[in-house]
C-alpha cells in the first residue's frame, strides 16, 4: 500500500541532529522521508525545483501522491511556507523558525513570504522561539491574524523561553523539553493530517 511522503527541506544549515531524529520517527510512524535542496540562491528557482521534485516524487509507487507534506527549519522553513502556499500537491506542512518577511525584496527574493499565506488550503503547523532574533514576535503575530482573520488551517505554537536554534542541541541555549516538543508535534501534525 502506498504511504504518505515528507520532504524534509535541508538548506545545510539546521539543526543535523534534530532534523535526522525527527525524520526516523516519522519512518517509524509509516511516512517516507525523502530530503530537497533548499540551497537555491532564488526563492522562484528553489519553489520551482522543489515543484519538479513533487511531482516526480508522485510517480513513487511507493507513495500515496494525495498525502504530500514539506517540513523546514529556518530558511528551509521559509521555503516550505512558500511551497504550502504555492503548490497544490502540498496537502500539510510543518515550517520551524522560519523568516516571514525579508528585510528588503530584490531579484531573487521578490515577494514577501507572508504575503502568500491568503493561498493556504493545507494545514500548516508552525513553530517559533519567543527570543528568536530573525524571527520577530510581530512577524509571528502577522501570520497570527492572518490565519484567525482568513481562517486559514494555522496551528501557530510559540515556546516562550525559546531562542533561535533552539532545536540545535550543540547550542547552550537549547532546552531539550522544547526540541523534543517540536518533534513530537511535528510527527503527530503529519499522522493526523495525511494519515
């Protein structure tokens, strides 16, 4: 029987450990995990590569083409957003600590992540640190309201005493209750939203 698919969106630099542990439990749970790059200077060249990758991966025997979901941290979070509001072969995805709003748009960055959201049919569950410097609070309280004020599928969870890279466990900062949570939400969101 064909199973659901994540694509984990690896830009190189999250957090190894975290991201391969979470991925074994989600092989664990049913899932099969298959890695995309994330490393495309464009925004426009990596959702397009990434669509590509989807589509190919739904010619997989081995999986169920209507059960798709994207999983990314940090950029790679950013990517997976913009992919859940973009493609319509998304159908749940998972962004970590992703940067919503760019500082300034230019070529390769031309729309601003947030501005996509209004697109959003799949769940999306979505997990950010308080005191995460390249994700600031109002810009988790922008995706907030648009989800409340759209009634978009956004479970939004923010970890209070959080940091950024606070799924990196060679990070001081890191509080090994919040990285477990996160990956215990994530595999859970994924069972219960492609089953």
């Amino acid at each position: 029987m064909a199973a659901p698919l994540v694509v984990w969106i690896d830009d190189g630099r999250g957090p190894r450990a975290w991201s391969e542990a979470t991925a074994r439990a989600l092989r664990e749970s049913g899932f099969v995990v298959e890695s995309a790059s994330g490393t495309s200077k464009s925004d426009r060249q990596a959702l397009a590569e990434l669509e590509a990758l989807l589509a190919t991966f739904a010619k997989d025997a081995r999986i169920d083409s209507r059960r798709i979901g994207v999983i990314g941290v940090g950029r790679a979070g950013t990517l997976a957003f913009e992919l859940a509001c973009t493609s319509r072969r998304v159908k749940a995805s998972v962004v970590i600590a992703a940067p919503l709003l760019y500082e300034s748009l230019d070529a390769h960055r031309p729309i601003q992540p947030l501005e996509l959201a209004l697109n959003l049919d799949a769940p999306m569950l979505a997990l950010f640190a308080a005191h995460d410097e390249h994700v600031p609070g109002a810009h988790v309280e922008f995706l907030r309201r648009i989800g409340d004020q759209a009634a978009k599928p956004i479970e939004l969870v923010v970890y209070a005493q959080a940091a950024s890279g606070f799924l990196d466990s060679s990070s001081p900062e890191v509080r090994a209750g919040d990285a477990s949570d996160a990956a215990a939400r994530a595999v859970a969101f994924f069972a219960d939203a492609l089953g």
